[in-house]
C-alpha cells in the first residue's frame, strides 16, 4: 500500500499548512468567568471537583474502568508466575516507626480529601492516591501474610467492586438527569451527587492499590 504513505504525507501536510495559515478562533469571556460558571452549575467550591464530577462525567466514568482494568490486567499477567521466595522489606525499628507515623498522616489526609474534596483542593483520586500510599507504607514494614489476611478479612476485593458498581450507576443517573438536590454551595452536605462520587473513587482506587501491592510483593518480592 505504497499510495497510502503519500495520501498520509499530503494529509499531514494540508494539516500543517492549516495551523499555520489558518487563526484559531477566540473567544471572548470579558464578561464570563468559567470558574464562576462552574461553581454556581455544581454547588461545590472545588471548581476542580465540579468538572471532574459533573461537567466531564462521562471521561471519569471511563478512568475508573481503566483503573479497574489495570487492577484486573496485574493479576492476569502475573498469575502463571511462582511467587518470590524472598520479601523485602524494611527491619530497623526507626524506620519502621516513622512509615507507621507516615501512613497514620497520610490515611487521615486521605479521608479529609474524601469527605471534603468537594469543598477544598483535594477530591476521591488525591484521596485514593494518599490512601494507597498509607497501605504501601505499611507494607513495606509488615508481614505479607498479615497484609494479606487483612485484605481477605475485610473482603477489601468485595468493596472494590462494589464502589465501582455504585458509582458507575450514580454516575450514569447523573449524565440522565436524576442526581440528589445541590444544597448550599459552601456547606458540608452540598454539591448533589459528587461528594458521594468522591468518597466512592477514593475506596476504590485505595483498595485498587492495595490490591496491586499484594500482587507485586508476592510475585516480585517487593514493590
């Protein structure tokens, strides 16, 4: 398909030529401010949060797919794998003390930014960022049978599938219209639907994460 290289030659070209040739058209906000419209459509501060939740919903709902799918993609690759003889992990008594110290700070940091994402810089994937990163701290200091047995006990796979679930259909009844009353922009109880789709995307990518750290301790020995 030789003629197909020059078809996509001339295209790229024409392409080009349009960038250079061609002014971008621009709009005038003078008189509109895009954060202000925003915050007053979703009843929330955290403009951030606003669009992730409400105004770009439909390519949230997707990144949370794709991190389930990543999730599901570690086990798969890796299950015809013998596990690693050897964990490694942290001994002295210092550092243990300061990664335990370490994931306390960052587990209620990352249940601040859950709850309150929605009013303050933050939101459910900082959250579940800061909560993956408190289960890896206390990794990398404890016994991989005892993570394990927890992770088992808990049923944690449970919840993450679950919280995926439930905001895919909160999520979707959004996108047609049904969500909860907005509230008072700047109260606690505020925003509809979004501070429930907060906490719901820091359980599932804190527990999304926990379970990736088991897989890779157990079949690469350490993270």
């Amino acid at each position: 398909m030789q003629w197909m290289k020059w078809v996509y030659m001339v295209a790229g070209i024409v392409l080009v030529i349009k960038f250079l040739l061609i002014p971008t058209q621009s709009l005038e906000l003078s008189d509109i401010s895009i954060v202000e419209a925003i915050v007053k459509d979703t009843g929330v501060p955290n403009a951030v949060a606003g669009i992730i939740f409400r105004n770009r919903l439909y390519d949230t709902i997707f990144e949370v797919v794709v991190f389930t799918i990543a999730i599901l993609g570690a086990y798969f690759l890796l299950a015809n794998e013998k596990p690693f003889g050897k964990i490694y992990q942290v001994t002295d008594s210092p550092s243990i003390v300061l990664a335990r110290l370490g994931a306390m700070i960052t587990a209620l940091v990352s249940i601040e930014l859950a709850i309150r994402g929605h009013l303050s810089p933050g939101g459910g994937f900082a959250a579940g960022v800061a909560g993956g990163t408190a289960i890896g701290l206390v990794a990398i200091t404890a016994p991989s049978e005892w993570m394990q047995a927890i992770y088992q006990r808990w049923r944690a796979a449970l919840w993450e599938k679950v919280s995926v679930l439930v905001f895919i259909i909160l999520a979707l009844l959004t996108l047609v219209g049904i969500e909860p009353p907005l509230g008072t922009p700047g109260s606690f109880v505020s925003g509809g639907v979004i501070p429930i789709l907060n906490i719901l995307v820091a359980v599932k990518v804190a527990l999304g994460s926990w379970a990736a750290i088991l897989v890779f301790i157990r079949y690469r020995g350490l993270l």
